[in-house]
C-alpha cells in the first residue's frame, strides 16, 4: 500500500475507534476491546509472515507465553508493579524464546516449509505442556483471578479506561511496525525475501534480520497476549494452541497479508463472523474455517480489501 | 535387562509407526516440495475404516485391507483438486492444506459422532520372546511395517516407477528434460504416500484413541521425522523415526510424554543447526 493512503486509512481508522464509545454500550465495546487485542496480535504476525514471506505456524506460543507469565507475574502476592512487570517480563519471556528458536533455526539456513513445520509443532507441544504441567500453569482449567491493568495509582481496569488502553497501545504499535517495515528495515527485509544471496552478498546479514524481525513480530504478540490476561481476568491452554495460531493466520490472509491495517479489520471482522455462527451451531465453526482457508488461496490470495482494488482496476479498465 | 528389551520392542512399535507415516510426507517433500498438512487425517481415515468394517461386522483384517485404499482414495482426490494447482505456490499449499484438514476433521466427526470409538485388535494376550513377554499384536504391527517398508524400498530401488521417482527427487527439470511426466509421477506417488498413513492408522487403531482430531499429533512428530532425517529418501526416514521414535521411547519411561515430546522438539531444532539437510542430504551416497 502507498503511504498516504496507509496513513489516511490509519488516521479514519483511528478516529472511527476514539469516537465509538458515544453510541456503542459498554457490552459492545468490551467485545470490541478483546477483538481489537487479537487484532494487534494478528498485526504482530503480520509484520513477520507479510514482509519475509515466511508464515509462522505456532504465533499462538508467543501469544499464550506473553499471557502466561503476565497471569503469574501480576499474581505474585506482594510484587510492586504487577501490571507492568507483568507486561515487561511477559514481552521479554516471549523474545527470548524468538530469538533461541531464530538463531537455530534462520542461522542454521532453515527458511520457507520446514519453519512453518516447526513452529506448527512448536504450538502442538506449548498446549500439551500447559495442559500437563497443571502445578504452575493450572491444567486445563487455567488460571482465574489475574488483576486488571495498574499503573501505580492509575486504574485502567473499567470499560472505557481499558477500550482506550488498547486503542492507544494498538495505534502506537501499529505506527511503529509501519515505520519499520517501510524504512531501512523493511525495504532490506524485501531485498532478502526476494533474494537472500543477492541481499548477502550486499554485506545484510539476513539470519540475523530476520531473527530480529521475528524477536519483534514474537514480543508484539506476547504484549496483544498479556493485555488479553489482564483485562479478561483468565487465562487457558486455547491461548497457546494451534487452534489460535490457525485462527490469526485466517484474520491476517482475510485481511491481506503486508497490510498490518488489514489484519487488524480482518480479526474484529472474522470474530464478529464466529460469535454469529458459533451462536446457532459450534461445531460449524472449524468446517467454515476450514472451507475459508481454500476459498482464500484460490479466490482471494491478496485478502478481502483486495476486492476494492480489483474492483477499481476493472473500472479503470472500463474506462480506458 | 527387561527393562531394556522392552523398551526396545516399544521403540521399534512407534518407529515402524513413524516411518509409515513419514513416507507420505517424504515425498511430497522431496518431490515436489510440497507441504501437506492434512497428511495425518490420512491416518485417522485409516482408522476410522477399520473401526466402521468391524461395527459392520467385519474384521479386523479386512479393515486393514480396506484402510489403505481408502487412503489413497483421500490422497488422490486431494492431490486432483487442490494439490496440483499450487505446485508453484507453496504457502498456498500450506494454507490450503490445512483448510482441507479441518473440513476432514469436522466431516469425520458429523459422520461418525463424538467421542472415541472403540478398534477391537484381532489378536489377545502376549507372546513368550524367552526375556520377556510382548504383547503379540504389537510383534505383528513390527512385523507388518517393517515388511511393508521392505516393499516399499523394492519400489524404489528395483523397478523403472522407483526409478523415474528417485530422478526427480534429485533434479525436477533435469527429470522433465528426460521426458519423465513429473506430475503424473507425482500424482502417483502422493497416492501411494496416503496409502500407507492409511494403513499406518489401521495399524495403530488398536492401541490409540480412534479420534477425528488424532491425526494432527502424528503429523507433529513425522514432520520431525522427515527435518532430522532429511526429505526424500528413505535411508533418511529410517533414521528420523529411530532417532524420533528411539528418543521418546526412552524418555517416556523417565518423564511425563508431553515433556518428553519438548524435548525431542528441541533436540530436533538443535539438529537443524548442525545438520541443515537432514542426517542422510538427498544426493548422498546412501540416498
């Protein structure tokens, strides 16, 4: 996407979320305020998969990891800060174990198939060890009773405090990666998905980016993953599955992978789909998350906001 | 003493099952580079045929018969409808892949209903090996796979399809230039692949839990099996399931499974780092 109409669509975007809250009820925005969470993680591993091309298949880890140690961070009897060293050790849990899995992985010349492989399996396995490791992590009850977000005195557990938290947060974040990834950054991250030698050969050290790349795309994921605790008071093993790391691949391609806009819209868009559906038969779900995943690569590999533009170039096209 | 014959005889019950499994997967890895991830619904469609032959009042023996061909008729359609337009896309086939093995799970549990179903074994009790006693369906499981992987290694090495295989697993254009139908080849042996996961999940239906979600755990661990072995041989496949298959063995009688999985997954991703292709790179002496 060009920049200005990133920036435009960033800016309406923005502005339609701030003026919400004067017409939507507090029910409504909490629904809102958990989806735009995913939305931010669904962001995280768009910055990943959208600029190396390669798709991540256990994101969910990062994801569950940050909520994990958020959970048993904050429920520490007696820790001054619960929320913020929560957040800061539940970002810095899930880029340690980024960077570990990067550095054998990238610098042993893993790229492509064999990554999404391994970290497919990486979730199979977090779910089963926070299913069985039942001491620290609960079992598959979970933990319950984590408290919401404090800063010192600054109480931003009610409604609208915490929709505005993660707005703001979502914005931020959001503005950083796009900065990132349209920058030095990104346009070496292109050089190395379209060529790795010829990027090597140019003195970029791609392992290494690309493992930094991924340490970030991770701890963005651990922070949607940490807020997520915070604010529903509860975290389980779905946090961690394959189930969630398949889901957030659907809201990013939905979306349009490389967008970081668009898979924020696809999340909100795609849950608001499943509440719908999941509501009149649950077992539906996965059968229609299953038929989306092959729509997508055979009608609409761009995502769902590729329509419009498809639809202007046959305009264009009409005109001419 | 026992202790060590038996986990050797338990050892070798989970290789033979991951090395059937990987099969498939070898394949569409070295062949095409394809990514199949609704390769482990291939085994749950074997077990379900054995469980739905013995509530027709089959046995399990025909069940057995029946699973393969069943694979392969779910790896064939597969192969027809999505697989083979996405040969150039191979993210596309991930993603595809893996819609196709939900509809699979979901369609196997409208079927068939909830819940785990029960695989009568055709054969009770344990045999006397002198050392030890064992159950004896187990021995006939060691047996069957290792056979079929006989089979299979016959194929390949002694017959002019094994060739044309071996060809264009080691170069795909060189292959095409010598006039080999690489996508029929492919075809076929993705097919064939599906076969033996489907009777890899008729094998195992007795010991484990006949669910529609069971394949996603055999796809973990023979996916692991094809990294550290190395795709596309089968010399590569023995040596993945032993080390995959060997390693949890021993490690389960220590720790709890799903640790002992952990641990197997980082002892794979540490083998990535030293050993890039695999133990046995295609195009090695022993390939």
């Amino acid at each position: 996407m060009r920049d200005p109409s990133w920036l435009i669509a960033f800016a309406i975007g923005l502005l339609l979320l701030a003026l919400l809250p004067t017409w939507v009820d507090s029910y409504n925005l909490t629904v809102l305020r958990d989806a735009l969470i995913f939305g931010l993680f669904a962001a995280s591993l768009d910055f990943f998969w959208g600029r190396t091309g390669i798709l991540c298949f256990g994101h969910s880890v990062f994801f569950g990891l940050g909520a994990y140690i958020m959970a048993l961070v904050s429920m520490t009897p007696d820790i001054p800060l619960p929320s913020l060293l929560g957040l800061l050790a539940g970002i810095t849990g899930a880029g340690l174990l980024a960077g570990a899995v990067g550095y054998f992985l990238f610098f042993g010349g893993v790229r492509g198939s064999y990554f999404t492989i391994v970290t497919l399996a990486l979730s199979v396995i977090a779910q089963q060890v926070a299913v069985s490791w039942s001491s620290v992590t609960g079992g598959d009850t979970g933990l319950i009773g984590i408290p919401p977000l404090m800063f010192g005195g600054l109480d931003l557990s009610g409604d609208v405090a915490s929709y505005f938290t993660v707005v703001a947060l979502l914005a931020t974040v959001l503005l950083g990666l796009w900065a990132l990834s349209r920058g030095r950054w990104g346009r070496i991250l292109t050089a190395i998905s379209d060529n790795e030698m010829r990027a090597a050969a140019l003195g970029h050290n791609a392992a290494l980016r690309l493992t930094m790349t991924f340490v970030i795309s991770a701890s963005t994921a651990a922070l949607a993953g940490a807020l997520y605790v915070a604010m529903a008071g509860l975290v389980a093993p779905d946090l961690i599955g394959l189930l969630l790391a398949t889901e957030v691949i659907v809201w990013v391609a939905v979306g349009g992978r490389g967008t970081l806009i668009g898979p924020v819209v696809g999340a909100v868009l795609v849950q608001r789909a499943q509440q719908e559906i999941s509501s009149f038969n649950p077992s539906l779900w996965p059968l229609i998350i299953g038929c989306v995943f092959v729509l997508i690569v055979f009608l609409l590999p761009e995502g769902v906001l590729s329509i419009g533009t498809r639809i202007r170039a046959l305009f264009r096209r009409g005109a001419a | 003493m026992e202790v060590a014959a038996t986990t050797l005889l338990n050892a070798l019950t989970l290789i033979s099952i991951l090395a059937l499994v990987g099969l498939g997967l070898t394949i569409s890895f070295g062949l095409m580079n394809v990514t199949n991830l609704a390769h482990g619904e291939f085994v749950a469609i074997g077990a379900f045929s054995v469980y739905y032959i013995q509530s027709l009042g089959g046995s399990f023996w025909l069940g057995l018969m029946v699973a393969p061909l069943a694979g392969a008729a779910a790896g064939f359609i597969l192969e027809w409808l999505i697989l083979r337009h996405l040969y150039d896309r191979p993210v596309g086939a991930i993603l595809a892949t893996w819609g196709i093995s939900l509809i699979l799970q979901q369609s196997l549990e409208l079927i068939f209903g909830l819940g785990a179903k029960p695989v009568v074994p055709p054969v009770d009790g344990v045999s006397d090996l002198g050392l030890i006693t064992y159950p004896t369906y187990r021995l006939i499981l060691i047996s069957i796979a290792a056979t079929t992987l006989l089979a299979v290694l016959l194929l390949l090495r002694r017959t002019g399809f094994g060739l044309d295989i071996r060809t264009v697993i080691q170069n795909r254009e060189m292959a095409e230039a010598v006039g080999i139908n690489t996508r029929r080849a492919f075809a076929v042996a993705f097919a064939f692949g599906a076969a033996v996961a489907g009777l890899a999940g008729a094998l195992v239906s007795p010991l484990a839990t006949v669910l529609p979600q069971m394949g996603v755990n055999y796809l973990a661990n023979s996916f692991f099996v094809v990294i550290v072995g190395g795709a596309g041989s089968i010399t590569g496949l023995l040596a993945g399931s032993s080390f995959v298959g060997g390693f949890t063995s021993i490690l389960n009688y220590q720790i709890s499974p799903s640790l002992a999985q952990a641990l197997v997954l980082t002892a794979a991703i540490v083998l990535v780092r030293l050993r890039p292709n695999g133990f046995v790179p295609v195009g090695s002496r022993f390939s």
